[in-house]
C-alpha cells in the first residue's frame, strides 16, 4: 500500500513537469499512446461496472488524467511552435483526418470539439449536478428507513452500520463528481483556446522564424493543429463518455451491457412491429429497399424467436425446477434440512385456502403480520415469522396450529359463513350450524351471511372466518409466547436497547447474567402475560439484584415488584381491585413444605393437602365468578411464586399477584379467604 501511495505521488509530480520541462518526440509519442490506453480503460471499466460505488476512484482519476492530458497539450504546442513538428501520432491523426483536405479537415475537427463540449460535456456535467442534489436530499429518508428496519428486527446491527457506510459513500461519490465534471468542462474549453492559439501562433512562428510560405504555413501548422487536438479530444471524449456512463448509471446486478441487452430483447413485440414499419417505409419512393427490406425481416425474425422463447420458459423453468426437486430429494446429505422445525406454523386444509391466497382476496396473511405487530405492543415480544401452509391430510375446514413442530391447537371454520356468538345479552334463537368457538371454547353457531345484520341485531357478536383463526392464533401465541422467546429473540431485544442504553445492557448481560438466564426471567414474566416492552427497567432491577442472587424465579419476583405499575394496569385497572386472599395458616404451611436445593426450590405438600386446597380454591373462584367479577388471588411476596405453580396444575390462567405488585394508589378489596 505504501509503494502503490509513493507511486501516485511521483506520477502527479511528473505530471506537472511536463508543463515545465520539454519533450522530444519519441517521449510525446509514448505519452500520448498512454494517454489514448488509459482513457480506453477507463471508458471499459465504466461500462463493466455494476455499481457506481465500484468506480469511487473516478472523481480522483478525472483529476489526475484531466492534468495529464493538459501536460501533453502543453508539450506538444511547444514542439509544434518550436520545431514544426510533434511526433508520428499527431501526424498521423492529422494526416488520417485532413486526407488533403484543410478545410474538410478543420470542419470535422470542430465538430468533434462541438460534440464533446455541448453535448457529453453539458450532459455529464448536468447529470452529475442533479444526482448529486438528489442523493444528498435523500439521506434522511435513507437513515429513517434503515433504522426502522433495524428496530424490526429485518437487519442486525453489522448490516445497519454498512448500509449507513454505503450511503454516505455514494453521497461522498456524487457530490464529489459533481465537483469533477467540471474538470471535463474545462478541458473541453483549453482544448479549444489550446487549438486556436496553436494555428494563429504556428502561423506567426512560421512567417517570422521559419521563413515559410503562406501555403506551406497553413498546410503545416493545420495539419499539426488538427492532430494534436484530435489526440487530445479523442481522449477527453472517451474520458466524458465515461463519466456520463458512470453518473447516468442505476443501481443494478449485472453490468450495462447486460442490462442494455436483456432490456431491449426483453419486449419482443417492439421488435415485431418495428420490423413491420421499416418494411411498409421500402414502398415509399426514393427509400432504399434493399436496406429496409433485409433490416425489417431480421427484426421481425428476432422478435419472433425471442416471443417463442418467452413462451416456452415458463415450462422450461417448471420441468427445470421439478428436475431440481427431485436431485434434491436424492442427495443424502439433503436430509439435513428436515431437521429444521419452524417456531410456529399454521397448517390449513384446501377449503380454507381462500382465506390465505391474496388472488382470492384473502386477508389471512395481513391478519398474522398484524398479530405479530399486537404481541410487540402489548407483550414486548417478537414472534418468530408464522409459516403458512395448506396440508391435503387435513379436512377441508380444518386448521392446526404448531408450536415447534407439535399441534397444541386445531379447529373448524366454514370459508362462506360466519359465526355468531352468544355473549349472554342475545335474545332468541338463531339459525345455523351449531359448533364451539376455538379460542375460548364459547358455544356459536355458523350462519349464512344473510342472517349477519339479523344476528347482529338480537345480541350475538359474529365475526367472519379469518378473524375466528386470527384470534385463535393470538391466543395460542399468549399461550406458549414464553416458548416462543428463545435466545436470539432476547438477543434482538437487547440490541435494540443497546442502541439508545448501551451501558444499562453492557452491565447486566453478560457481566452479571448471561443470555440463558435473562432469557429465563423474560420468559416468566410472558408466561404469566406480563408485557417485557420496559426492558429499562427490567435490565435496571436486575442489576440491583443479579449480584446478590442467580436464580431467575427469585429475579422475577423482583423484576414483577418494579413492574408493579404496569401488572396494576393490566390486571386491576382503574377500578377497585376486587380479590381473594390467602389464608394466613395457608401462607405459613405452604413457606414450611418448601424445599431448597442446588438447582431451584419446588414445594412439597401431601397429596391430600394439596387436593384440599384445590377444592377450597374452585369453591371460591366460581362464587368470585358468578358475581361477574374476574377471579385474582392476592398473597404475600414469598408465597406468590409457589402458589402460582401449585394452581398451575388445574387454573393455568389464575391470576395470582402480591402485595408489593399492586400500585400503592390502588384500593382492594377482599371477597374472600382461601383456606387450607
């Protein structure tokens, strides 16, 4: 790297020598081959490239040739002055546009000056100025999109950080190009000043020192004029092409010469009719049959064959494709992908296939991607992408919902009715096709749409069969969302974080905890419906505590006394807390069968204790229930955890919170007593 930097250095130095010191003629016919080489190069380079990021050294380059080329100028208007003459290349070129011929010669030379200077020149120079603005005017927008993406969870950290380097890359690119071009505008400028002080000095030199003739003055210094401007335009020609290939280029996979290619082949019926036009201009007169008539006929060959081809690559690309399936299955090594297990799939039969397929209007897959969005609202947790797929095993109506691979749900929908439901407020009969919602288990029946709006008005609550799928989904992921939260998942929570607190999470994990045991203390915290969104102030008490105690059922008792706001507001609410409490004979014999060991502690009551209890504990939940009222059991700090696990057994949803999990400005009021 060091030798590649000295290199340049010495380069741009000898660069600005040639303004300085002379060259014979053998040195200025070599540069300005290289010259000629170098611009070739660069014009190739710009066409390859996929990405005008690939090419940032353009701007850079543009200076340097631009300099080199200004420095050939300078050394061969001093031999043409000095010497009347400048080398084999100059002469040749100008010999080879002359052909005898000054004044057709002059003309062609300007043209070409004209076509580099208003035409490639403008063009690239106005091209750059406005991908320059745009590009910066962009930003923003790019960083909002990029970060949005990040918080999602679609990149991680290390493709975030690229995509911020890539665009400010191309910013960095454009505005510097926009700035470069006006290095090819210039040189287009001093290429004609150059040329115009070369004929009216070389004829002043010729007269006064020279001793020449008018005849032989212009013929020489022309012929040398118009071959040194070529050698030079020629170049800054190819240079200008290049940097409008390279502005003018778009974002793509391929280099332009394939896109130019699969672009204009990709519309054979342009070159269908095309052909057909040029054949119907050879009947009018004076136009050149024997050229449209052949032209014609290829384009309308071409578009032929390349519609043909289109047509046939459908079912090459299915055989193609089923050909690759059946390699796949073949390969032994291939049994490893069925291995893999998706967190969470729904399986479906074919009638429900219109629910899930789009082309249907089918809105199934818009519901899951909302389901995914209300479980980070109100659980904090990222669901993993629900799979979707139709099973032929399965009945027509029925769906199954698997967690890791395992059906922990199934039920029936009917894809052209809906389902009415009775709350408790309908009056009347209704008639349908009786079923149990899948959900909550609710009796309901399946009804024509038709009797939709006369349901409605008797008191049922009727939703149509997406909706029945949605919320059975949503529960179900309610359910076993603390299965569902897995390492990465919490590594995804913690990266999130850490780009607004990165000392909060760079203290607790892995200093304190390590990801398997915060993992643990967020998946209690879910299994019992308690939303994981203020990871602040979860990572905040863990901090506190980790260091005096490891074990993640303790953590989360902690954890649930700092959340005490937000259990208060999800179970209680604003009203008068209504609960059952715990006898205090209860309390004591339940702290007295725990057990401690070197992996956790668990309780240990008799048999016949622990069915006592349960009976004591139905009698009161269905009298707390038939008041209408939402059954929680309130107890003390300690007991909480192990009374929630005993009553697991046969209330997986009993709500059971301590004393210090309630808000302080909360009222509650016993309804009765749990005894033991």
């Amino acid at each position: 790297m060091k030798f590649a930097d000295s290199l340049l250095a010495f380069i741009v130095i000898a660069i600005v020598l040639l303004i300085i010191f002379p060259l014979n003629e053998t040195i200025l016919d070599v540069l300005l081959t290289l010259n000629l080489s170098l611009s070739l190069i660069i014009l190739l380079i710009s066409i390859f490239v996929k990405n005008s990021l690939d090419f940032s050294i353009f701007p850079s380059l543009l200076l340097i040739t631009t300099l080199f080329r200004l420095g050939l100028n300078v050394s061969s208007t001093r031999l043409i002055l000095t010497e009347a003459s400048a080398g084999k290349v100059i002469e040749t070129f100008g010999n080879f546009v002359v052909r005898g011929n000054i004044g057709v010669g002059l003309v062609i030379f300007l043209i070409i000056i004209v076509v580099q200077f208003v035409v490639i020149t403008k063009g690239s120079e106005r091209v750059s100025e406005v991908a320059a603005r745009f590009t910066l005017d962009a930003m923003p927008g790019k960083q909002m999109a990029i970060d949005a993406d990040l918080n999602s969870g679609l990149i991680d950290e290390k493709e975030a950080r690229k995509r911020r380097q890539d665009i400010q890359r191309e910013a960095d690119f454009y505005g510097a190009m926009d700035g470069a071009s006006k290095f090819v505008k210039g040189d287009a400028i001093v290429g004609i000043i150059i040329t115009i002080i070369n004929i009216i000095g070389g004829m002043i030199v010729g007269f006064t020192t020279m001793n020449m003739d008018i005849s032989q003055v212009i013929s020489t210094y022309t012929l040398l004029t118009v071959g040194d401007g070529l050698v030079s335009q020629i170049p800054a020609l190819l240079i200008s092409t290049a940097t409008g290939v390279v502005v003018t280029k778009a974002a793509s996979e391929s280099s332009i010469g394939q896109d130019l290619f699969n672009q204009i082949t990709g519309q054979p019926t342009v070159l269908i009719i095309s052909g057909v036009l040029l054949c119907l201009m050879s009947f009018f007169p004076g136009f050149p049959v024997w050229v449209l008539i052949p032209l014609g006929g290829l384009l309308i060959y071409l578009g032929y064959t390349l519609l043909s081809a289109q047509s046939a690559a459908p079912v090459l690309e299915e055989e193609e494709i089923t050909r690759q399936e059946v390699e796949d299955i073949r390969r032994p090594e291939n049994v490893v992908n069925l291995l893999s297990v998706d967190p969470i799939e729904l399986e479906f039969g074919y009638g429900i296939i219109p629910l899930a397929d789009v082309n249907q209007g089918g809105d199934l897959l818009d519901r899951v991607v909302m389901i995914r969005r209300q479980m980070a609202l109100e659980l904090g947790l990222i669901v993993p992408v629900v799979r979707l797929r139709d099973n032929i095993q399965l009945n027509p109506n029925e769906y199954v919902i698997k967690i890791r691979g395992t059906v922990v749900a199934r039920g029936e929908v009917m894809a052209d009715r809906f389902l009415a439901m009775d709350s408790g407020l309908a009056e009347g009969e209704i008639q349908g096709i009786d079923t149990v919602e899948p959900a909550f288990g609710l009796p309901a029946k399946w009804i024509d749409e038709d009797q939709r709006e006369k349901a409605e008005l008797m008191g049922y609550t009727v939703v149509d069969p997406p909706s029945v799928i949605a919320t059975h989904l949503t529960e179900i992921i309610k359910q076993y969302g603390h299965e569902l939260l897995g390492r990465q998942e919490v590594q995804l929570l913690l990266d999130n974080l850490r780009d607004r607190n990165s000392v909060l999470v760079d203290e607790v994990v892995p200093k304190l905890l390590s990801l398997g045991e915060l993992q643990k203390v967020l998946a209690n915290l879910i299994k019992e419906s308690v939303s994981i969104r203020d990871m602040v102030t979860i990572l905040e008490t863990l901090a506190d505590y980790a260091g005096i105690v490891r074990d993640p059922d303790i953590l989360t008792e902690y954890v649930r006394q700092a959340l005490s706001r937000t259990i208060t507001q999800k179970f209680i609410g604003d009203s008068k807390g209504k609960v059952l409490t715990l006898d205090n004979e209860l309390e004591k014999e339940i702290m007295d069968s725990v057990q401690q060991t070197e992996h956790g502690s668990y309780l240990s009551l008799a048999p016949e204790k622990t069915q006592q209890i349960f009976a004591n504990l139905m009698k009161e939940v269905e009298r707390v229930s038939s008041l209408g009222v939402t059954p929680i059991i309130l107890t003390s700090p300690v007991v909480r955890i192990y009374f929630k696990r005993l009553t697991e057994q046969i209330m997986p949803d009993l709500v059971v919170l301590s004393y210090n999990e309630l808000d302080s400005k909360v009222e509650v009021q016993s309804l009765g007593v749990v005894s033991g």
